[in-house]
C-alpha cells in the first residue's frame, strides 16, 4: 500500500474494481446503473477520492452483495482521524501526560471548531461530509483533557510565536482561537507556552510532535510530516524527541509571560 492511502478507502477501492471487471462493466455502465458518473467511479477506483455517501447501499444492490460495500462505507465515515494518526490515538486517550510541540497551527487538542474546520477543509480531494467528520473526531478529541477517570492528563503545551500570527483563519476565528488558548491556561493541568521570535532558528521548526507518557509503558511519539505522521516507540526515537521538547521548553516564555503575548497578539494583531 502507498504511504498515506486510507486501508478502508483502498479496500473500498480494490472490492469495486473487482466485481466491475467480474460483470465486465465499463465504468460509464456501472456509473449509469447506479446513479454516478464514470468519472466518479474511475476516481474511487484509483483512490483518488472517498467513495460519494450512499454509493456503497447502491453497489450492495446493484452485485447482490448485501452489507458488503455499505460496511467498508460506514467504516470509513466512522472513523474521523486522518489515517496517519488512526494507531497514536488510543495512546492520547490513556496518556499520563502529553507533551506537545506546535511550530505552525495550535495543537489539534486545544483548536477551536472554527480554526479546526480552516485547518482540515485544506484537505486535498475531501468532501464536505469528510471534513465535518474530520471536525468532529478533533472536537471529541478535546474530551480526554476533562475525563474523570482515570484522571484527565497534564498537558504540556509549546507553541512557536507564528502559531498566534499566522493567518490560517480569518481575523475573528483567529481572534477567538487565542482567547481560547487562555481559557485553556486555566485548567489545572493545562500549560500553554510560546516559544517566541526570539529564539531565532530554533530545533523546532524542522517538525511538530506529540508524545504521550503512560503508566505502564515507555512513551509514544506522533511525529508531523508531509504524509501526514508517523507513530514511533523506539526508544532512542523517544528519547531524541524527548530532549528536543526539554530543549525548546528552554527556549519558552514562563507561563505568564505567555499568557501576556498571547492576549497582545489577540487584541492588537486579531482586532
């Protein structure tokens, strides 16, 4: 499988192009019997784009194949995380402590619905039903900072100074965003520092991070890349990441310094 393709897309895919062959359809035939155009069919074919919401009930009672492709369908609406970072997930959800590093949008666990939905409608070849389901993944997310038990994990939270002034989002989303860092502040286990212009080129903009401490295991590590991320446990992987969080801490404004340039930027560069 080609990094990045979604397993359930390319299953999704592959199923497809096997019984059209089988019935020795075109895909303009098998489009015109169900209602898609050929094209459509030509790109989830090549996984190009998700299969159209529906088409899956459609192929199901056009081959007689009853809840087969409709599965793989509800499957991949079911599941709202990109698939890269399907695996670090369950990891977030029990972590100990999260430790994280930003050097160009707010940590995903800290985003506003608004700034959210300008991050993932980028997305490229998504549907408007994907990025609500992206959305909606993030958001429920969120809910592992305020679970009761086992008791919520403390967050350690970095962010380069272009995260408050990069305009990923129109002025009012960005605006609410960081006012919304602030509130985050004051959760008891919540720790949001910048990382400012100052530090010049500092190790962290060769890439984002997680790492999420557990209990009773060594730490995982969600690294950012171009694909999308990557999950590593290898221990000297863990232990690099690990300094390079030490070191950018370092770098950062202490907790009120923060707060400050925070509510700086939101009102004189947001306004």
């Amino acid at each position: 499988m080609a990094p990045g393709r979604d397993p359930d897309r390319a299953l999704f895919a592959d199923e497809l192009r096997a019984v059209r062959k089988q019935a020795n359809l075109s895909r303009d035939e098998l489009g015109a019997r169900v209602g898609y155009s050929g094209a459509t069919i030509g790109m989830v074919e090549a996984g190009h784009r998700a299969p159209p919401r529906g088409i899956g009930r459609r192929l199901d009672e056009e081959f007689k194949l009853p809840g087969t492709f409709e599965r793989i369908e509800a499957r991949l609406r079911g599941i709202p995380f990109a698939t890269q970072f399907r695996p670090f997930e369950p990891y977030e959800q029990t972590a100990r402590s999260l430790r994280t590093f930003e050097h160009s949008l707010v940590p995903g666990l800290l985003q506003t619905e608004d700034y959210a939905r300008s991050v993932l409608q980028t997305k490229p070849n998504s549907t408007p039903d994907e990025i609500d389901g992206l959305v909606a993944g993030r958001l429920t997310r969120q809910s592992v900072l305020e679970r009761d038990d086992p008791p919520a994990p403390l967050l350690w939270a970095l962010v380069d100074e272009g995260v408050l002034t990069r305009p990923v989002a129109d002025p009012p989303v960005m605006r609410d965003q960081i006012k919304h860092l602030l509130h985050m502040t004051e959760m008891p286990n919540v720790t949001i520092q910048v990382v400012p212009y100052s530090a010049r080129g500092h190790s962290g903009l060769l890439g984002a991070f997680v790492i999420a401490d557990q209990d009773d295991s060594p730490g995982i590590v969600f690294i950012e890349d171009v694909l999308g991320g990557r999950v590593a446990e290898e221990p000297d992987v863990v232990a690099e990441v690990t300094l390079r969080f030490d070191s950018l801490r370092s770098d950062a404004l202490p907790k009120g310094a923060s707060r400050e340039l925070m509510g700086s930027v939101a009102e004189e560069r947001w306004t």
